[in-house]
C-alpha cells in the first residue's frame, strides 16, 4: 500500500504510522536532507508513474507533490536515491513494462531537495544503463552500487559502483566492485562510510543477505561487514551518524517485517530492532540524520 511508517534510529521498537504517499505504487525510490524526505514514483501494475512526493520527516501526515522525475520515457522506476543536505540524486531505473529487459536507464536526475520542481539530468551513470541499483552519500559524493544489467536476455546482475561529486554536474566515474552480485540491494551509511545490503540474485529466486561497505572518500573494492538477520532485497535502509537500520523487503517468497540494525563503524552481524507496522517488499527509505548531510 501507500503507507510510510518511522521509526527513532538511535532507539529499538516497532514502527509507526506516519502517512501516505501520493499514490500506491512499488519500487520507489528515496532520499532526504535534515528536514524533507523525497520519494520517487514506481510502479504498481498496470499503472506507472513518475511523480516526486515529499514529507517533512519531523511531521506526521500524507506526503504533497514536489515534481516529476524527467527522462524521455513516459514513467520511471527502480532508481537508487541518495542526497546531500540541499540535493538529491535519483540515479538509474527502468522505463518499461517486463519483458522489455532492454530499457535499463544510465541518467542521473537531481533536484534542489528546499524547493519544489522537476528533476534536472545531472550526467550517465558508468556503462549500461542498470535497473535497482543502490545507492548512499556523504557529502559530497553520491554513490550507486550493482543492479540488473539493461541488456537483452538474459539479464544479468552488475556488482559495479559509481560515483558523482553531487555539487557538480556531469558523468560517474568507476569506484569499484561490490563484493557479490545483488539487484534490488539497498545503500545507507555515515558520512565517511558507506553501506550496501541484501538484494536479489539474477534469477530473482534467492535473496542475499551480505553487508558490504566501503570508504566514500576513496576507491576500491567493498569489503564484507557481516550478514543481515534474514536475507531481503528491495528494504528500507536509512542511518543517522552511528548507526544503520534496515527494514521490511522480500526474503523469496515472502515479504519480511524484520527492521535489523548495525553499528556503522564495526563490522559484524545485524542485530534485531523490532518490527514494522506490516511486511513490505520494494520499498525505500530515508532519515533526516544520513551520513550524506554535513
């Protein structure tokens, strides 16, 4: 449904009820300065949409519309969200029903996240275009991390990462490589670390359950953190400086409600923070405390 449920990252507990979205739709995407939250459209089938709602995060009630997202096609989804404190990036996605396989997006959009408006192109993505990429930030750099290849059948996994310097404008450039192979993974982190988790295998049939992460300010290859609680791809993944939280997706066959959290500093295993309100699969999330804000 078109919920959207919050939760206090520095606490443990169930979720709570904080609005709707605009519309009802799946494979969203988001990300948020210190006071807003944007949520880019999916797609619930048969109907697709493009729109950008935006909450103001420390508020309860329904999400307004903020703009559209704009690339040539008609609609939009599956793209990795990442922010700094005044721009948010929405990169990648999928512009066709299935089974069009061969219309995975290498644009990067990107918005003033204080004003209202359409999304602007900010550059490429590396490579092919790639549908469910994740994605994370610090200040000043913007990161989108693996996703499903824009090819024709068969369709495979990347495990690539790119990187923009989010002030400016123009193409990603190579970061590194993952260290397994997901789509539908989600991205979060502090603002020297980022983190990359669960995801889906190229089948679809299998869920991942790995934590990656990586040093923003460098390059390089992910290095293995630990493993969620319950292997799920298309989570609700959000951080403040300290700590990652990770909630609800699809562990095949069925949605979770499960919310893990981490210690973004350490490395380990995620530990239980309690439940969401409902399950949920192909979902996202934000936090007005994420490792991208200065």
């Amino acid at each position: 449904g078109p919920g959207m449920s919050y939760i206090t990252i520095s606490t443990l507990g169930n979720s709570k009820d904080f609005g709707d979205n605009t519309v009802d739709a799946l494979n969203t995407s988001a990300c948020a300065s210190s006071t807003r939250g944007l949520f880019a459209q999916g797609y619930k089938h048969p109907l697709y949409y493009k729109s950008i709602d935006y909450v103001t995060i420390a508020s309860t009630g329904d999400a307004k519309d903020f703009g559209d997202i704009t690339t040539s096609a008609s609609f939009v989804y599956g793209m990795g969200g990442c922010a700094s404190s005044t721009r948010g990036l929405f990169g990648g996605g999928f512009t066709a029903p299935s089974p069009n396989a061969a219309a995975g997006l290498k644009q990067i959009n990107y918005v003033t996240i204080a004003s209202l408006g359409d999304s602007q192109d900010f550059g490429d993505l590396t490579g092919n275009g790639v549908r469910y990429p994740a994605a994370t930030s610090s200040p000043t750099r913007g990161l989108f991390a693996g996703g499903r290849d824009s090819a024709d059948a068969p369709v495979f996994n990347q495990n690539d990462m790119h990187y923009v310097t989010i002030a400016t404008l123009g193409n990603a450039l190579d970061f590194g490589d993952l260290s397994y192979t997901p789509y539908g993974a989600m991205g979060t982190g502090s603002s020297t670390r980022g983190i990359f988790t669960g995801g889906y295998n190229s089948a679809g049939d299998a869920a991942y359950d790995n934590i990656d992460y990586i040093t923003i300010a460098s390059t390089g290859n992910a290095q293995d953190f630990g493993n969620l609680t319950v292997g799920r791809g298309g989570h609700a993944a959000s951080s403040n400086s300290t700590r990652a939280t990770f909630a609800g997706g699809n562990s095949i066959p069925a949605a979770t409600n499960h919310i893990d959290y981490i210690t973004i500093a350490s490395t380990g295993d995620a530990l239980n923070f309690g439940d969401l309100m409902t399950t949920m699969s192909a979902g996202c999330g934000c936090s007005d405390s994420h490792g991208g804000l200065s």
